[in-house]
C-alpha cells in the first residue's frame, strides 16, 4: 500500500465520496468523562463495522464538554477495540507541543496498529490564550502558531529520522521509529503515519497545497471560508512523495435522528453550548430541556442562527441530501462527520442513520 492508498478513501455505499468520523468526545450534563469515553469506543466499533473509512479524535484544553484533551491516549485505546478502522488526531495542535514528543506519541500509536494511524496537525491552540500559556509555558502566546511551518519540518525529520549530517538533532532519534529498522538487526517497519494538515482559513490550506500534503477544512465551524480555502489549497498544489494530485477532506456537523423534531432539540442545545463557551462559560454540553428554557438575547440569538445554520441536521434521508449538496458544492473527497447530542445514545444512532441512508454495509 503506498502513502496515497492510506490517504485516499473508498466511497461506500451509494455515498459520493468516503464518510468519516470527528469525535470531540462529548460530555453531556448529567454524565461523566468515562460514560463519553465508552461512547467513543462503541462509536469506533460501529463506526469499523458500518464502513465509516477512519475515526478521529480532536485536541481541546480546559473544556468541560469536551473529553479529548489527549488524542494520543484516546487513539490508543480505541486501537485495542478495533482491528481495521483508521486512527488519527483531528488533530494535534503542533504548537501545543515539542515535535520530538509527537513523533514518539505517533511512532508509538503506529507500532500498536501498524497501517491505521493518521496524523492531523493544527496550528491553533485548541483553547483559550491563559490554557495555551499554561500548555506551553510561555507568555508569548503566538510564537507557535509563527513558528509552525518551521516546527512542521522539524516534526517531518524526527518521524523520517532524517535530520542532515552535523544537524544538533542528529543524534536523536524518536522511538519506535525508522532508527530501529536500520540498527543491526532491526525488524521494524519504517512506515510512518501520514501527515495531515488541519485549518479554519487560508494559512494551513496554502502550506498544504505547496507541501503537497492531503488537507482537512474545519467548515463545521468556519463555513464561510471553506470554498476559498480549499480553492487555495488546490491552487497551490504541488505533486509530491505524499500526493499526485491534492485530496482534501472537510469535517462537517450532520445529526439525524428517527425523530426530526429531536434533532431541533439538539441543536438548540449545540447552539446554548456554543454561547457559553464564546462568552467565557464553557461547561458540560446542556440538555434540550435547559436550552429550550434558556433565554436567548438578541445577540446571542443572531449568533446561535448562524452557528447551527451549517448543521445538517433532521431525518436520515434529510441529512444524507445535505451532505450531498454539500460535497457537491465544495468538491470535497471526503466528509468527516462530527455529531453534536447530548446523550451519547443519539450520536450512535445518527451515525447508524446516515450509514444506512448511504447503504453502507451492516453489522
């Protein structure tokens, strides 16, 4: 299998082009971490079993509402509850972190599932300016973000130990890695993960496109600059190792539900959820019953109209010919669907309605 089949994904079914799945691992009021982290597994099963082609799982800090402030910890254990499904961060916030400690995080995940893992970078800190401090500790919160392209690099040569001769790094090595496959008697595969690019604008998009690495557009939060993001991405395009030809996946809020009322609700409750987290609130995501007695302001009723705009929401059928317009506006080859519920029974029962409106197959 070369580096574009693991990136590459099959349209199933009589979907348009491959599904995918962004978990942010949701804790709904009234739960717990671990009842949102046993969801994530049974989603990654279903997901395996229902033809979904990989399942990510997304870098958030200081997050009530959200239980993946550790994506590498997560991968690792859905890899030992799934056997084909492909791994990977929707993603990492490279600034957030040293890139020697990613590579050994994803030379490790690697080794646990040979061939499955991905691995999404972003540039921002995936939480508030006083959280990234505190990550990184440093008080220059944008250094990161600046300095992304040249951390990008250097993260590429630990994954490929690579670094050039009389560079101060090397002598390292991150391991389980390439090193290990050329020491004497050395077994070990030098596979390493794919890397992606992650974005909400035209930064990651061009870096992308003139790297000629796949690219993945956060329109589930950025809708309006999906289009020119990814006109950007493939205008700079350039064929590389990774990619003859660009690939670009967009992650997408969809909830069907049996009832399409129910999924009103939900969104509703999305929509409340987003309000405190935008206004220095962030807490567990809210049931419908506290969003439909919360009382929007008008500021926060034009913003709530906007967010939950760009949801797919409502009967199975209903979700299925949004995506497809969807994909077809944006020629996107890939929709990764990330699901906003309460209640971890009704994102797997989106997942199982969208999958059976696309014929994909049955458990």
């Amino acid at each position: 299998m070369t580096a574009e089949d693991e990136i590459r994904g099959p349209a199933r079914g009589t979907a348009p082009v491959a599904l995918s799945v962004l978990d942010l691992v949701t804790v709904g009021a009234g739960s717990t971490a671990g009842d949102a982290l046993r969801t994530s597994v049974a989603l990654a099963r279903l997901a395996e079993a229902r033809g979904y082609h990989r399942y990510w799982v997304a870098e958030h800090h200081s997050m009530p509402g959200v239980a993946s402030s550790s994506p590498a910890v997560i991968l690792a254990h859905l890899a030992a509850h799934t056997d084909r499904i492909r791994l990977g961060s929707g993603g990492v916030m490279l600034p957030n972190h040293a890139p020697l400690v990613i590579a050994e995080q994803f030379g490790t995940l690697e080794a646990m599932a040979p061939g499955r893992i991905d691995l999404g970078l972003g540039r921002a800190p995936g939480t508030d300016g006083a959280t990234a401090a505190a990550l990184r500790r440093s008080a220059t919160l944008h250094e990161g973000a600046d300095d992304f392209p040249e951390q990008l690099a250097e993260l590429v040569r630990f994954l490929d130990d690579d670094f050039p001769d009389g560079h101060p790094y090397g002598r390292i090595h991150a391991v389980p890695g390439p090193v290990q496959a050329t020491s004497p008697g050395g077994v070990q595969s030098p596979h390493r993960p794919p890397v992606w690019l992650l974005g909400s604008s035209g930064f990651s998009a061009q870096l992308a496109g003139l790297l000629g690495l796949p690219f993945a557009f956060a329109h589930h939060f950025s809708a309006r600059n999906t289009i020119p993001a990814l006109d950007l991405y493939r205008e700079n395009f350039r064929p590389s190792a990774v990619l003859d030809a660009p690939y670009a996946l967009i992650g997408v809020s969809a909830l069907a539900t049996d009832d399409e009322k129910e999924a009103g609700r939900q969104v509703r409750a999305a929509g409340l959820n987003m309000v405190r987290l935008r206004t220095g609130r962030p807490g567990l995501f809210p049931s419908p019953q506290d969003a439909e007695s919360y009382q929007f302001n008008e500021m926060e009723r034009d913003f709530v109209g906007s967010w939950t705009a760009n949801i797919v929401h409502g009967g199975a059928e209903e979700v299925r010919a949004g995506l497809d317009e969807l994909q077809k506006r944006t020629g996107a080859d890939e929709l990764m669907l990330t699901s906003h519920a309460h209640r971890g029974e009704l994102r797997l029962r989106s997942y199982e309605l969208i999958a059976d409106a696309y014929g994909l197959p049955t458990a």
